[in-house]
C-alpha cells in the first residue's frame, strides 16, 4: 500500500462545505483499492469541522489554516513517523511570503523540510507544489516577484534535492488555472480549482513514477 500524506495551508485543509483536492485526488486514485491510502495526523477542515461536502473519503492530512513551510518543517518528522507516510503531497509558501519569511528564508525550510522528513523515512517520496497565481499577486508588484523568486528557488531546491532513494518532484502549475474562474476569493480553490490541484498532483506523480494514471477530473470542469 503506497500511503499518501497531503501537506498544506488552507487550500489544502478547506473550509466546511468544501469536497478539497485531498477528496478529488483519493476519487481520481480510485477510492475502493486498497493499493493507496491517505494519512496524517489531523482530518478536520478549517475551524475544526468536519462538514465536508462529501465526507466518504479518508480525510487523513498535515494542513493547516494559516500554517506555511515554516510551521510544517519542524512537524514533518514526527508526522511521518506516525503516519508511515510513503509520499508527501505538499503544497505551502503563499502564508510564508505573504506574513513570516521571505523568498530565501523560506527556500531555507523548504531545505530543513524535506531533510526532516527524510529523517524520519530516508525513502520518502516528495511532490512539491509552488506557490499558485492569487489576488495579492495580482495587485501587490512586489509580492508577486517574491511570489515568482521563491518558485525559481523551489525549483533549484528540488533539483539539488532530488536523489534516487528519496526522490523530488516539482509539480507544475495548471496552464488553465485562472483565479477569477477556479476560487472563490482569489486564493482558495472552488470545485474546479479542486479538480486542477488534484490533477496537478496526479499528473506529476503518473508521468514521473507511473502511479496511477492521467487525471480524467478535469472533464467535469471543462
């Protein structure tokens, strides 16, 4: 069983009412095998609910509203350990950039990140995700070259990382990702926002380790 562990912010713990791409990427692996699994230490949604739209899903994951690389790094280990978590799906920055660190101290716990994950599971596989397009980027110049500075070291991060018993990956961001059509606020994701986070993940980890296959999600939103 290859054992899944979602890592993010608040667009990836969600809000009540939401389905979250944590429950589009568990349909899309296919929800009645018992080759995956999602873990983690938390399952509620933003506020401690658990309302989620449809909640016949395993609601396992290390999220937090309000949380970044900074929170997560000094997390991840103990987390791991718990969870015997196989593969980490990790999408931070936006609260880091956006309150806490710039784009180089940031690159920084992305660094302490993956090194304490791998501590405790020298095999963790990673998928690591940028910073997505949201409003303050949209309005704010200079946070939105923070924004693109911090994904440029991501990116040479992954590649510095990246070795053949715990191997990296970069997700890549969705060519049709479009603020105004996939959130409801300009930063979190809506149903097809969803669908597009889900599908970057699933897309990254089919074509570079064969896991699972293409994302068909995004028939639906089309």
């Amino acid at each position: 069983m290859l054992r899944f562990m979602p890592v993010g912010d608040s667009m990836t713990i969600g809000s009540a009412g939401e389905h979250t791409w944590r429950h589009r990427f568990w349909h899309h692996l296919g929800a009645d095998s018992d080759a995956y699994a999602l873990v983690g230490p938390r399952t509620a949604l933003h506020g401690d609910s658990h309302a989620y739209a449809d909640p016949d899903f395993p609601q396992h994951h290390l999220a937090g509203w309000g949380e970044g690389w900074q929170h997560m790094a000094p997390a991840i280990a103990e987390a791991v350990t718990t969870a015997r978590a196989d593969v980490l799906l990790v999408s931070l920055g936006l609260i880091d950039l956006g309150f806490y660190t710039d784009a180089e101290q940031t690159e920084q716990n992305v660094r302490r990140f993956v090194a304490e994950a791998r501590r405790a599971n020298p095999a963790v596989r990673m998928v690591l995700f940028p910073v997505i397009p949201n409003v303050r980027a949209e309005t704010d110049a200079p946070f939105a070259a923070e924004v693109a500075h911090f994904n440029t070291l991501l990116a040479k991060a992954v590649a510095d990382l990246d070795e053949p018993r715990s191997p990296l990956l970069q997700a890549s961001i969705p060519d049709s990702y479009d603020i105004h059509h996939d959130t409801y606020d300009g930063t979190h994701p809506n149903a097809s926002g969803e669908h597009k986070l889900a599908a970057a993940f699933a897309d990254a980890l089919h074509q570079a380790w064969g896991v699972g296959g293409p994302y068909l999600g995004l028939q639906q939103v089309r």
